[in-house]
C-alpha cells in the first residue's frame, strides 16, 4: 500500500501547488499528502484515515453511488439512505399510477413494511478500495500502437484485472483511466440490489421552481427523496426479497442541526460523473458554435412534443415525466455553458496556454514527441466541426424518440434473435419481451409520431454542413421536409409499435419482415449513419487521441497546465470549501446571500402554477412560523445555501459534511452564472446550492407527520 501511495503522489507533485482550497475532485486515499493540512486550517477536524480507511469504517463507507448516476449517504443504521428528488423521480415515477400519484402527492412509509420496491432495477454502490494499476497496463503499450490497437491492449488487461480482484463475482471492479490515458488505477465496489423507496415530498415541494429556477440562484426547493437498502440476514448483497433486512452499514452520518455560517468549512464526497478541465482550445470553440447550439435546439423540439401531450393528462403526465425532466435539467444546462463559456473567453484562454506549451513543444529536446501535438488536435477540430453540429441534432432524436432509436435497442436484440437457432431464441425470448416492456410502458403513440417527425424535419433542415443519411434525404426530398406522413406511417406498420406486435413477431420471425420493417430500416440508416466516418475523419481521430494524451502529459511535465487533479469520471471524490455568498440579490429575503428561507419560497408560491404551487399546509404552517426545533436562531426556517465547492454532475445527491464529518445539507445544482464550470473553475462565481438538512428534516417530520423516520438518525444539537 505504501508503494502505491508513494507512486501516485511522486506524479501528482510534478504539478504547482498554487491551487486554491475550493478547486478539485480529490481522490480520497490522497488526502493525507495533498490536502489534509489545508483542510484542517479551513475547519476540517477528521483524520485522513476517518475519512478513508481500507481497515476501518470510514465517511467513505456512509457514501454511495446510486443507481448508476447519482449520489446518496446512508443516515441511519437500519441502511436509510438519502438522496436527491429528481435521483428518485424514476423510481417514484414508476411506482406512482394515475390513482395514486406518488410523484405528485408524495409519500411516507408508515413502517418498513410499507416501503416499496420499484420493479425495475434500483442499486446502490459501496465503495470498497481503489489500487493503481497505471505501470501494469502502461507495460503492454508502446508509441507505434494505433489508437485501436492501444485501446484493445488496454481492454484485455483490464479484464484481467477485474477478473483478479472480484472475488469470484462478489464485488465490481472498474479501471478507470485518468489524465486522458496517462494513468490508469481500478475500483472495487460492492452493489446491493434490494433497495426501497422509503419517502418523497410531494413534488410542489421536490421539483418547486421547476425548469425556471433551474441552475438558479436563489433557490427554494426540497429536493431529495429517502430510501432503504435491504440484504440477506448475513448483510450480503441479494435481490429482493420479503425475507431481507434492512442493511446495517460500516458507518452511517451523523445530522447536525446547528446549522451554517457565512465563511463555515463544507465538504463533499461523492460521484462526479464527467468534467473536460484538459480539453484543448478548439474542443471548447466547437461545443460553444456546432454541438452544443444543436443539443440545446433539439432538446428543445422535443420537450415541446412531449409536453402537449403530458399536459392532457395525469396519466400521460407520468409516461413522459421522467424523460422529460433529463431533458430539460441538460438544454438549460448546454445553454448555460455556451453562454458562460462566450461570456468568459474560455477558448481564448486555453488557446494562449496552447500556444504557450507548442513553443515549448518545438524545443529541440521535446520536438520529437510532442512537436505535432497542436497541430495534430487543432486539424481534427476543424474537420469535425460541422459533423459534431449533425451529430447533437442526430443525438436528441435518439434521446427523445424512443422508436427513432428502436435500433440500437430492442432491434438490435430482435435481430439477434431472428438469427439465432431456435434453443438460442428460447433463452432471449425473456430478456427481449423484458427490455419490449420497460420500453412501451414509458410510451404513447400519438406523441410518439409527433416527436420523431418533428425531430426529422429539424435534423433534415438544420445539419446542413454535414451529409444527412440517405433515407432522411430521399424522405425530404419527396416531401418538401415534412416527415409527419411518413412517421405516422412507419410506425402504423411496424412490429414495433406496441409490445403486442413484438411478442408476435417474436412468434413467428423472418429477417425479411424486420428488414423490411418501415421503422427499423429508417432507425437502422440513421444509427448507421451516425456511426460512420470518413477515412480522413478516422485518421484525424486516431491522431487527435495520441495528441490529447501526449498534451496532457507535456502540461504536466512542463508545468504549464496547473491543474494537478483528475477529470471526473463517475469515482467517487471529495471537494472542500466554505459557506460562501453570492453579491447581494434582491430576489432573496435573506439577509445574507447564501441561503434562503420558507418566507422566501411562500412569496414564490402561485396558485395553480405548475412550477411554483405550494401546498396548503406549507402556507399555512409558514403563516404560523410553525417550524419546530428545525428553526434556524434568527427564527426563520432555512431551506437552500451555498457553498463554493467544487462538483458536476454525478454529484447530486451528494452530502455537505461539516469538519466533523455531520451532516449538514444536501447538493443538488449549482448556478448558471458559473456553468463552464465542467471545463474550466471560476473561483469568484462557482457555488454548489444545498438543501439544508434542517428542512429536509422539517419536511418530513412536521409537515408529513413521518417523525418516526427523524427518530432512526442520530442527530447533534
């Protein structure tokens, strides 16, 4: 373990140490070295190894990925987990019928027994150690490798070393590469599948301010949503079942009920999913001008269509809320990044520190290696651009048209299927009748109809730089560009159109009905289409990946790059900071801009409004400054602040810890002002908004009556 540690930190301290405290997604098991005195002089009061231990239970042990996307902290030592709102909004949204609207009314388990188990599957992940593995796979590289023949030596020791430590299948193993390939360390993870909605607020109060306060500064919403994980009477991982117990986890966090103060030490432990703070000058030129514009206009065509339809009903409401609410949270978001990153002259900055680095590049003792990096990075840009703009307008189709990319899903495993002899069909027969199921109950025809043509006609229209496929041109062509006819029609005749006519299909198969199958020919030109290149395009590809890599390991070797943590890739880190304001707002009743309060929300309220109503009992409750012991000393109930730590997403859910490592909030946004954030960190405008813990707690005591479920944590006065 030793050698390790020493291994990885010798090529950390190659980097400047200029960085400011707020700055950085930290492995945890480096803490020590890189980070722990600057923590404690900011307020950190926990050891390194309180906060990551291989031996003893540790914060890291409290801290879990949940469901492949977001994070979650267990809160109690019956296995209580919480977790953002819109973390759960699937799982509530699948339990949740017209009758008995869950996502809409909220609910509490009056007991475990009440608790509810969504069919479709829902884990979490513990995370058990990490190792490095960076001189092993390194070894089995050499510079002459193409990109493909780098990436398939890579692959097959990476199988061998998840094969090596997880233990007969008990546990996970992911190697992760970090610093753009030039360092690679493994993860073992243990999963628990048994795991079961404990409670949610109604979502006037879970998703209050809806897509309009998104990203946005002040904040006044409950998000989060409580489960429980569930294992065998050994506390092994199992699937469901009646039989299983609530989990008693290695350590579970504390909740502090003081609240927090301008200039107060917060840090964060979770699962940051991705950040490009490498990515060279023209990668960011290209999002801002080609890829991001078309992300953000077709994410737009297809949330209108859905949304005239979820208007109509609650029950249409429900099929497409959860697709819906991704789409939204990511078109605000790609338009706050084109917006930040223009405003703040992202790509001129990293275009002077690309020009900087060339020139030491060129110098006869680095000439040889990295001599052509820029250059090689800068000739791919140029040759995608134009591509990247068709390939965003082709990716929203995809994203929200659920038969538009019917053949990278189900087709696939259908033509799978109509291949396969007949004792091979009988085993896929449940998978693809399983996979049919979850796709058509999150389905409606009519809307679906709207969607695609609506989707094809902008993609037809608007990726007018680069080749559109064939069958979209031909279809175009014949009908002036609108594709309304022909939607309705591919999908009238297909097999695919409704679970019904795949299990038939599935009866009798014959390649020659899929392959003539209106809509999955169409899917199939359009999925084979976006996954062509030209020779050119594959070559500059394949440069541009040697190039990427040797850039980063020139930025650190010359110094010229101060960046001296890793991107975010969906492993778990720590990034500390403070409390911290934002310049006065108007907008907010507090008296100091880092948190905001129930008056605050109340004076958001509209009646009716589906992005600012409120529930009665909340007004009236305000009225009477019916808050409970969750009132903060000035009286008022607290309910979202701010911190200046540094996340992305991936960590919503996280838990704000205090130096103590207590429980103090919840993260679940940050805010627009600051939104390149994933490439580059603003230390004077990037802030993590909060719910603060105590009205979490004040949520579901006094408001829901769910007392019983505060009693279960361990909370510090």
């Amino acid at each position: 373990m030793k050698k390790i540690i020493l291994s990885l930190i010798v090529g950390m301290m190659l980097l400047p140490m200029s960085m400011k405290a707020d700055e950085g997604m930290w492995f945890l098991m480096f803490i020590e070295r890189l980070n722990h005195r600057d923590m404690q002089k900011e307020g950190l009061q926990l050891t390194s190894e309180e906060i990551y231990s291989i031996n003893h239970h540790s914060l890291k042990d409290a801290i879990v990925q949940f469901n492949g996307g977001c994070t979650a902290e267990i809160i109690s030592k019956d296995g209580l987990v919480l977790t953002n709102h819109h973390c759960g909004y699937d799982a509530v949204a699948e339990l949740s019928t017209a009758d008995n609207n869950l996502l809409k009314d909220g609910f509490w388990a009056q007991n475990k027994m009440a608790e509810k188990h969504p069919e479709t599957s829902l884990y979490v992940r513990f995370f058990v150690r990490m190792d490095d593995c960076s001189k092993r796979i390194l070894a089995k590289l050499n510079p002459s490798m193409s990109e493909a023949d780098r990436e398939k030596a890579v692959n097959a020791e990476i199988a061998l070393i998840e094969k090596e430590n997880n233990e007969g299948g008990k546990y996970t193993v992911s190697v992760k590469s970090f610093f753009q390939g030039n360092e690679y360390y493994y993860f073992v993870y243990q999963d628990y599948k048994d795991v079961r909605l404990v409670g949610v607020p109604p979502e006037s109060l879970g998703k209050f301010g809806g897509d309009t306060d998104n990203w946005e500064w002040p904040r006044h919403t409950a998000d989060f949503s409580m489960f429980r994980v569930y294992a065998d009477k050994e506390g092994n991982p199992a699937d469901y079942s009646p039989n299983n117990v609530p989990l008693q986890p290695k350590h579970y966090l504390p909740v502090n009920l003081a609240g927090v103060k301008e200039g107060d030490f917060a840090m964060i432990l979770g699962y940051p999913g991705t950040t490009n703070r490498w990515m060279p000058a023209g990668g960011i030129e290209q999002n801002v001008k080609f890829a991001y514009p078309a992300w953000v206009e077709g994410a737009k065509t297809g949330m209108d269509n859905m949304k005239k339809y979820m208007d109509q009903s609650d029950a249409l409401n429900l099929v497409y809320a959860s697709k819906y609410a991704r789409t939204a949270n990511y078109w605000k978001n790609r338009q706050g990044m084109i917006d930040a990153l223009t405003k703040f002259g992202t790509a001129s900055s990293k275009a002077k520190q690309e020009a900087k680095f060339d020139k030491w590049a060129n110098k006869p003792a680095n000439k040889a290696k990295y001599g052509n990096v820029i250059t090689n990075i800068n000739k791919f840009y140029a040759l995608t651009n134009e591509k990247s703009r068709h390939d965003n307008y082709l990716s929203q189709l995809f994203r929200t048209s659920a038969l538009g990319n019917i053949a990278r899903t189900l087709g696939k495993q259908v033509d799978a299927y109509v291949k396969a002899d007949a004792a091979k069909r009988a085993q896929m027969a449940p998978a693809i009748e399983e996979a049919a199921t979850a796709i058509y109950k999150d389905l409606y025809l009519p809307a679906e109809k709207d969607i695609l043509a609506a989707q094809l006609k902008l993609y037809a229209t608007k990726s007018t730089g680069y080749k559109i496929a064939p069958m979209v041109e031909k279809i175009g062509a014949e009908n002036n560009n609108d594709f309304t006819k022909y939607a309705n029609a591919a999908i009238d005749l297909s097999i695919f159109s409704s679970l019904d006519r795949v299990k038939a299909f599935l009866q009798l198969p014959t390649q020659g009905q899929l392959d003539n199958d209106p809509l999955y020919a169409l899917s199939t030109n359009l999925v084979t289409h976006f996954t062509s290149k030209s020779d050119e395009i594959a070559k500059a590809q394949n440069d541009y990946g040697a190039s990427f890599r040797l850039l980063v390991e020139g930025l650190r070797e010359s110094k010229i790059g101060a960046i001296k943590y890793p991107d975010a890739n969906s492993t778990l880190r720590l990034t500390y900071g403070k409390v911290r304001a934002l310049p006065a707002d108007k907008r907010n009743d507090a008296k100091i801009n880092n948190y905001t309060t129930l008056d605050g929300q109340v004076k958001k309220y509209k009646k009716g409004d589906e992005e600012f109503d409120l529930p009665v009992k909340v007004l009236e409750m305000n009225k009477k400054k019916d808050y409970g012991r969750f009132a903060d000393k000035d009286g008022s109930l607290h309910v979202n602040f701010l911190t200046d730590n540094d996340i992305t997403g991936g960590n919503s859910g996280s838990p704000v810890l205090n130096g103590k490592g207590e429980l103090i909030g919840l993260a679940f946004d940050g805010n627009i002002e600051a939104m390149a954030g994933d490439v580059i960190f603003d230390n004077k405008l990037q802030r993590t908004i909060n719910v603060d813990i105590r009205y979490v707690l004040w949520v579901i005591e006094n408001f829901s009556g769910a007392k019983h479920i505060v009693d279960e944590m361990t909370l510090v006065k």
